[in-house]
C-alpha cells in the first residue's frame, strides 16, 4: 500500500507499506465508532475475505443456499470493516474515498444474496416436484 499525503502545502509525505508493516503501522490509530485497533480490524477484515472465498467456492460446488448466504453474510463484514477503516482516517486534512475494492465488495453482497435466493427457491421447487 502505498500512502501519500501533504503536512504542509509543497510537503508531499509518501510511504509504502508491505503487508506486516501496513498492519502494525496503523495499530495506535483507533476507530471513531467502535474504539477497535486498526490492525484488529485488518487482520479481521483478512480473516473475512478468506472465509468469504472460502464460503463462495463452497457454495458453488455444492450449490447451497445456506453456503451462499454464508458468503453473502461474510460480505457484509467485509463491507463492515472497510467503512470502520475510513471511519478511522477522518481528519480534517485527509480525505477518504471509497475505491473499486469497496464497491464490488458490495455488489458481491448482493449477487451472493440473489444466489442464495434463487437457490433456496430452486432446492423448494425440487422438493414440491418430489412430492
């Protein structure tokens, strides 16, 4: 990650931040809303990605509703912990803006939500044909 801002006017401050680093640099820096560490909330944030993937993949190759909504739940976290890290970044000097990452985070909430809609609706529309 790479991190630039300005002190002063002509006083442009870039770092760049490796994966380790990124997580301990920011670890006094504390959200405004729930008082959590912001490395807490990385780690968290990391953790909820790879059960998202995991979930997803899951989901996919078992074709469950609950597995689906598993996934779409675990979105919402992710979705979460990233409005908690620009909460954190409130200042009156930075400004936060919300990235790609961000958004398609959110629309995989609701693509996963439809998943697991369409496939509670398909497994009940199986079950009343067997009946």
């Amino acid at each position: 990650m790479t991190n630039a801002y300005f002190r002063a006017p002509n006083d442009l401050v870039v770092n760049e931040f490796w994966l380790a680093e990124y997580w301990s640099h920011y670890a006094n820096i504390r959200t405004l809303e729930l008082g959590l560490a912001m490395s807490t909330i990385l780690v968290s944030l990391f953790v909820v990605q790879i059960l998202t993937i995991l979930f997803g993949a899951l989901a996919v190759s078992k074709v469950k509703s609950t597995l689906f909504f598993s996934a779409a739940v675990l979105n919402v976290g992710t979705a979460f912990c990233m409005w908690l890290i620009s909460r954190a970044f409130i200042y009156p000097y930075f400004r936060y803006v919300f990235l790609a990452g961000f958004w398609l985070a959110c629309v995989s909430v609701v693509l996963f939500f439809a998943a697991s809609t369409l496939s509670w609706k398909w497994h009940r529309e199986e079950a009343t044909k067997d009946k």
